[in-house]
C-alpha cells in the first residue's frame, strides 16, 4: 500500500513550480513509482477538489473518488502518492478532513513549508493586487496582528488537533535573499524521500514569480472590476521578463518588516523549540537587504508592454 504524502502549501513557497514540474513529469514519476495525482487535467494541482470540499458539496465528494480510484488504479505499481495544493493550508483542515478520511489505512503524511513573515505578508499583498487590482496601502494589509495564518505555532497547532494520527511535517522555505536559490522542486522531493528524481535543473524551475514593487504599486491603481484583465496581462509579462520584472522585499517598509517579526517573536521561538530544534535560528537572515531594494525599479520596457497587454485584453 503506498504512502499518501499531502502538500498543502502555503501560498508563496514555491508551490506553482513544484506542481508545473510534477505535471510536466507525470508520466516519468509514474515508472520510478511516484503517483502524482491531479484532478483536471489541465491543472497542474488538486486546487479544485480543496476548493469543493471547503464547500462541503456534492463535487467534492466526487473529486475524491476520482483521487481514490487513481490510487487504486496505480495498485502496486506505486510506492508513494502526493497529492498537491495550496488551497487546503489556505481554507484550513476542514478542507482535507474528508480526503484524509477517505484515505484511512494508507500512512498519511502532511507537508507545508513555512515563510518568514515579513516575505510572507509581503508576498501575498503582492498576490492580492496583481489578482484583484486596487487593494489599498500595504502597511494596513500587512499590520500585525491582521493576518492570522502568520502565527506559525496556532498554525500547527490547529492541523495536529484535526489529525493527530497523521503525521504533520513542517518546512522552512528558503528565502533567495538568505543567499540560496530557492529550489521548491528538490526541497519536495526530499521531503518525501525521493531524492533520487531530483533534476539536475530543479533550481531553475521558478514560477508564479512576485513583480517588483513598483509594478505592482502600478497595478493598484487598477480597479478591480478589471482584475481579470490585470491578472492575463501581469501572468504574460512575468513570463516573458522573469526574474528582470521579479522583486522581493523591495515593498514593506523596514520598520514594518521589524514590527511583524517582533509580533511573532514569541511565536516563533516555541515554533523552534518544537518543530526546528536543530536550527540554530528559525528564519535565516538576508544576506543583503538593501540588494533587493536597490533592485526595485522597474525597466521602462516592462511597464510599456504590461500597459499594452492591459490594453489589449481590456478591448478583448
């Protein structure tokens, strides 16, 4: 019977790469053994199952017997089923219970990767706007105390009280300013003690990149009855520019960044204590904070493109 390895997320930690690259290589990973399982198959994840069963209807009942009649295809073909998508962090362990449920008798694994706060809020003010458009100021988006998933220790406290009979497996995401690339695919397939598919590329494997700031203070002043407009545009110009239109930590300002990690102090060191005590520090510092800042602007280039794309896909 083989082992279930659920990775539920969270959001912004390099989780569209390492669902784009399992997609991609389904069919490989079915001969070394490792099912990975996807409900559409135009998706790359099982978003649309965490979807359905965070509203207790009829289709999610249904997506979960597709998953099941998956594994039991597979049979013993198989050594280990993953089974991904950031959507179950993000609705909370009511939106997995039923797939954990029905999965009783496999061994039952839990994964998510945790960010620093400070990149974390960042980050998904950033996901905010280039969804939605106009959203508002980053300082009230990101004050401490308003976004709960930041408190780690609750975090975890929540989905180990859902499944105590499971076992819950935290991970730090490696920040690209502590001075390591961020390698989502290899830190996955180590977690589930297949480090032997790891690809000699995995590093370059980056998707679903954050914009610079300053794109992304361009797009807040878009309104968001034109969302879908914004997201078509800002996912084309991302592809095209990558890392010259990506930033990070280049919005939230420093006395913020300190105010949250100071908010969370205590919630991290008993994050530490429990889960990661063999780290000598939870979060690593930034190798260079003020590289990313310096980094912020904007080529003219990026901008010019984005506004015609906006344009055109507004008209269409």
């Amino acid at each position: 019977m083989p082992r279930i390895w659920l990775h539920i997320g969270m959001l912004k930690t390099g989780t569209t790469a390492m669902q784009q690259w399992c997609a991609e290589h389904e069919d490989e990973l079915r001969r070394q053994r490792l099912l990975y399982v996807r409900v559409r198959k135009h998706l790359p994840a099982c978003g649309p199952m965490a979807d359905a069963l965070a509203r207790r209807g009829p289709e999610g009942e249904k997506l979960v017997a597709k998953v099941l009649g998956q594994i039991d295809e597979a049979g013993d073909g198989v050594d280990d089923v993953l089974i991904s998508s950031e959507a179950f962090s993000h609705h909370g362990p009511h939106s997995l219970a039923p797939l954990v449920e029905a999965l009783r008798g496999h061994e039952i694994f839990i994964l998510i990767w945790l960010r620093r706060q400070d990149r974390f809020a960042e980050a998904l003010y950033k996901q905010a706007v280039k969804w939605s458009g106009r959203t508002g100021n980053i300082e009230e988006f990101t004050r401490p105390g308003r976004l709960r998933q930041l408190d780690y220790t609750a975090f975890l406290q929540a989905w180990r009280k859902a499944f105590p009979d499971v076992g819950l497996i935290p991970h730090i995401y490696a920040e690209a300013s502590s001075g390591k690339k961020p390698d989502s695919v290899a830190a996955l397939l180590t977690a589930i003690g297949r480090a032997d598919l790891i690809p000699a590329n995995s590093a370059e494997w980056r998707k679903n990149l954050s914009p610079k700031g300053e794109l992304i203070a361009h797009y807040n002043t878009i309104p968001s009855e034109r969302g879908q407009s914004l997201r078509k545009a800002n996912r084309q110009v991302m592809d095209e520019f990558g890392e010259v239109a990506a930033g990070r930590g280049d919005m939230l300002p420093p006395e913020l960044a300190r105010a949250l990690m100071d908010h969370y102090a205590e919630s991290n060191r008993r994050l530490r204590e429990e889960w990661f005590p063999e780290r000598s520090e939870l979060f690593p510092p930034d190798v260079d904070v003020d590289a990313d800042r310096s980094a912020s602007t904007v080529d003219k280039a990026v901008l010019e493109r984005f506004d015609g794309l906006f344009a055109a896909k507004t008209k269409g």
